[in-house]
C-alpha cells in the first residue's frame, strides 16, 4: 500500500502513456499482483494503491477524508482472514518443483 504516483496509469486498461509508468505496470504484472483500489483520488488519478498478490485478501477499501492539508485521501481497508477461493484462469508455474539440472543438460545439448 502506498503513494506510487503513477497519474497516467489507467488501471481499468491497464495502459499507461509514459514509459516509467509502463515499466511499473509490467513489474506488477511480472510479480502477479492486483490493485484493488477502483476509485481515483485526486483530480481523477489513482495515485495511492494497494497490491496483492491474492484475489480476496484485501476488502472493504473506502476513500475517507483528506489527511490534514494534505492533497491525499486517506484509505481505509481490511485484510481478510480467510481468503476467498476465486477460481481464476491465470495459470502459474512453481519454480521450487523445477528440475534445474535436467534444464541444464537439455539446454547444453543445443549447438
């Protein structure tokens, strides 16, 4: 959670105008996270998010008051307990189980 100051991110599309906001998106991306703040804050950019890396983990996000005389919202939200089961299609590899050695071998076989 925090201030990434990203403003021409557009979270819906996932497409950003400026390549430092495009390698940020492409390094969530990478690391399968999610931002689950929907709601922009300041003059329509979303600057304050929150990632995880489970759909479910993280609810009940409200945008309160400013903080002070600050230009940021504050933001609220829950870390649940239990994660919901979310059937998703994103399919992901277990590096842990990977036979790094076998990879070796067929890889020195290539000429």
């Amino acid at each position: 959670m925090g201030d990434f100051n990203h403003p021409n991110i557009c979270w819906r599309d996932n497409a950003a105008e400026h390549k430092q906001s495009r390698k940020f998106l492409e390094c969530v991306d990478d690391n399968f996270l999610l931002q689950v703040i929907e709601e922009s804050m300041r003059r329509g950019a979303m600057l304050d998010l929150i990632l995880t890396n489970k759909e479910g983990l993280v609810g009940d996000v409200k945008l309160k008051g400013s903080l002070g005389c600050s230009d940021h919202k504050m933001v609220e939200f829950r870390i649940l307990r239990a994660v919901r089961r979310v059937h998703s299609k994103l399919t992901t590899l277990d590096f842990r189980r990977a036979d790094f050695g076998l990879f070796r071998d067929l890889l020195d076989r290539i000429p």
